[in-house]
C-alpha cells in the first residue's frame, strides 16, 4: 500500500464520540420528550446558526483524525519502510498551505518578508530591502501592482462558487421542505423564510450562505497567498488555525467523556444512598475543590511529562508521543472538573428520592439499582446534557490558558493556546507580528460563541419551567 493507516488514541476517542452521539439520535427517536426538547432546539433560530458553525469546525476535526503514513520510495526487494511523520487526511486536503513554507515572517496577502535582510543585486553588489516570498503572490512575477486587483478577481470568483453552491443547497432544501409538508416549491419556500417549519431552515440556510462567502473565498485565495501571513518559521497561520481546530474539540469532548460517569455515577450514589456514602463522596469532592486548580493540573502535567520523557521507546513517532500528552491532559482535566456536575446532581438526587413514584417503588422491593437506572437517571438527562454544552467552551477556553503558561498540550501540537503563546513574543518586537494572534482569536471566538450559543438554547429548550 502507498500509505499505512496510523490509530492514534485520540481518534479511537473521537470517533466512539461520534459513534455515541448516533446512538444517542437513535434513544431519542425513541423518547418522546427528548425528542419533544430536541425539537425545541430545531425550531430555534439562534441554535441552529450556531450548530451550523459547529458542524463546521465538526467536519474539520473529523478531517484531522484519519492518519497515516506515506510509503517512502525504496528499492522493490527491501522491505517497506514509512515515513515517521504522521498526515491527516486534513492535511492532504489542506496540502497547498501546509507545503508552502516561507523563511519567517509575512503579513497576509504579502508578496515580500516582513523583516528586511541582505540583498544580492542582479549586477553585483548588496543592498538592504525586503526578500521576495518563494510562494505567496509567486504567480504575479515581476508584476506585484497587479497584486489588489488579481485578489478582488479571485475572491470574486470564490463568492460566485459560493452563491451558486448555496443556491444548489437552497433548492435542495425547498424541495425536501415541500415533498414533506406536500405543496409547491414556491409556497415551501415561503414558508422556509417565513419561519413557518417545523425546523428553523431559513436561519441554517442564512448561517451557511454567510460561511459559504467567508470561506470559498478564502480557499480560492489560498492557494496563491498567504491569507493570514505566516510566522517566525514561515508556516501558514490559516494551516495553524486548521490543525487547532481538532485539538480543541479533543480538550472539549474528551474532557467531557473522562468526567461524565465519574460525575453522575459518584452523584447520583451521594443523593440516593446517603449516609456514609454521601458523607464520603462529599468529602471526596470537597477536598478536590479546595485545591487551587491550576496548581493541582500543572503538577499532573508535569509529572506525565517525566514519564514521557524516560520512556522515548514507547512512542514509534512524535505524533503519538504528543497525542499521549494530549490525552493526559484531558485525563487530568476530566479528573480536576467533574465536582460541580456531582454536587448538582447530587442535590436532584436528593429531591428525586423523595417523590411519591420512587417511594412506591422503594415499598414494592424495587433494587436500589434498578430504580436509579429507570427512574432516577433518566430525569437527569437534562441536567447533565446542559452541563456538557455548557462546559464545553469552558474547556476550549482552559486549554488555551494552560498552553499559554506552558503546562497544556506537547509542543509539537497545534492548538489556539500555542498559537497564542507564540504570538505574545511577536508583540514585543517592531515592527509588530499581529495576524497569528488576530487569526487564533476569531477562530477560538467563532467556536466558543458558537458553543454557548449552542448551550444557551439546549438550556431553554431542556428547562422543564420552560414547557
């Protein structure tokens, strides 16, 4: 094979993600009042621009976790070797941007570094100016007055790809929306903008068409420049804002995945059983709250990092070395942030027990076990859906801290906290290196907005005060 399939941990987690959220579609076709909330959720306008704009950074992290490695040329009666640097298919597709490396530092859109060296004149002799970039506005030649007008053409070109994308998505929908209400195209159109579906289209097609004209342009310009510059290694930052994506969903979802069952399981005991139970796990989650918890999460990581380090024959290559320390960290996240959720549901609990219904159950010699599963942890379902969505951001956000003081992700992974790490040296030197920090902020707000967004309306749609 020309490549070798690489599993990394972190994408058996990522995909037993996905794999549980169909799962979790399938339970909710089948509840009636998940389904009922769920449509509560659908028929929002603002969560459904959001969830749009999740679902984007969704397909870019999905994109990020299929690796392999690329089969090195050798001769045909040796055996197969392959290359130690890990791709993802992301980085494939991303492949025009993350070959293209200048020498160091260039504004976006630049044809020229940002720092002036020494250079050889054609005649003989040396003078000081800005070098020409190897890559970006390669295409104009000699010619770099051309470069306003040949980017207008080009994100032209990228808007029109889009309007007519979005029109093609457009009518797929109308047709969709009127095959299933049974009227004519124009009248679910109407409808569409009308806002009178059982599901918000109108906003999902206005969010789409919005992204659409940001990001077809930008790709169509790509490929010639370097839209958002490069840094003090020439690297793309558009190529470092992709690659960051998947890191922070991973912080996010992972993180969520570590602390779930210890969170609902330890809480719901507390509330049902009581008595030495309770007094235990209170104390538990007492005395982990009373823990300054970046102090608590920078011992943790220093102490795996140690590990690492001793033991280099247990990766093959940096890529798993790096996703290790990922997967630590949102181990050690998971560990340090489940108490809040705990303690909530611990007080549910509490008030759950004492319903007539369970009290029936109690008298009927109903297992303790069994009424939790069939009665307890099904009305905590919201609580616990809201708090994930709600942590999510949160954790992004944490993960973006913890990198910046230098105890979050390995070095060699990209992420929004790195970018921004980095970035904060730029700022101190003239003339000032802005668009890698510009860039990992927007990107880093458009998740984290999107995300509580998100949450706010699952809040409201999940709120039993609300109905």
């Amino acid at each position: 094979m020309p490549f070798q399939i690489v599993i990394l941990w972190s994408d058996v987690l990522v995909w037993l993600l996905v794999a549980a959220c169909l799962g979790f579609g399938f339970v909710i076709t089948r509840t009636e009042h998940l389904l009922a909330a769920w449509r509560r959720v659908g028929k929002s306008r603002i969560g459904m621009a959001a969830a749009t704009v999740l679902m984007v950074f969704g397909v870019i992290g999905l994109l990020d976790s299929l690796h392999y490695r690329l089969r090195l040329e050798g001769e045909a009666d040796k055996p197969t070797v392959y290359s130690i640097e890990v791709l993802s298919v992301l980085d494939t597709v991303a492949s025009p941007v993350r070959t293209r490396n200048e020498k160091t530092y260039s504004a976006p859109f630049a044809t020229r570094l940002y720092a002036k060296e020494t250079i050889d004149l054609p005649g003989g002799g040396q003078t000081r100016g800005y070098p020409r970039l190897k890559y970006g506005g390669a295409h104009l030649g000699g010619d770099e007055a051309r470069l306003p007008a040949d980017v207008a053409r080009k994100a032209a070109m990228g808007f029109v790809l889009a309007v007519l994308t979005w029109c093609g998505m457009a009518a797929l929908v109308t047709m969709g929306v009127g095959k299933r209400e049974g009227v004519g195209r124009s009248e679910a159109w109407r409808r569409i903008w009308q806002g009178e579906t059982h599901f918000s289209w109108n906003a999902l097609l206005m969010t789409a068409g919005g992204l659409m004209a940001l990001i077809l342009p930008l790709l169509s310009l790509a490929g010639y420049y370097h839209v958002f510059g490069t840094d003090k290694v020439g690297q793309d930052v558009l190529y470092q804002v992709l690659k960051s994506v998947r890191t922070g969903l991973i912080i996010g979802l992972v993180t969520t995945l570590v602390m779930l069952p210890v969170a609902v399981l330890m809480g719901i005991v507390a509330g049902y059983f009581r008595g030495w139970v309770d007094d235990l796990i209170q104390y538990i989650y007492t005395v982990l709250s009373s823990i300054p918890g970046v102090l608590l999460i920078a011992a943790a990581v220093l102490m795996m990092q140690v590990v690492i380090d001793t033991h280099p024959e247990w990766f093959a290559t940096a890529a798993e070395r790096a996703d290790l320390r990922l997967l630590a960290l949102c181990f050690i996240l998971g560990i340090t942030s489940w108490t809040s959720l705990c303690r909530l549901l611990r007080g549910e609990t509490l008030k759950l027990r004492e319903l007539e219904y369970i009290q029936a159950a109690q008298a009927f010699g109903v297992s303790s076990w069994r009424i939790i599963l069939r009665h307890i942890l099904p009305n905590l379902m919201h609580i616990v859906v809201i708090t994930l969505v709600m942590d999510f951001s949160g954790l992004v956000l944490a993960e973006a801290v913890l990198s910046y003081i230098d105890i979050g992700v390995d070095p060699n992974t990209i992420s929004f906290g790195t970018m921004i790490n980095n970035a904060r040296l730029e700022l101190g030197r003239e003339p000032v290196v802005w668009w890698s920090l510009a860039a990992a902020f927007a990107a880093m707000l458009m998740l984290v907005l999107a995300a509580n967004l998100f949450a706010d309306v699952v809040r409201d749609a999940f709120d039993p005060r609300a109905v």
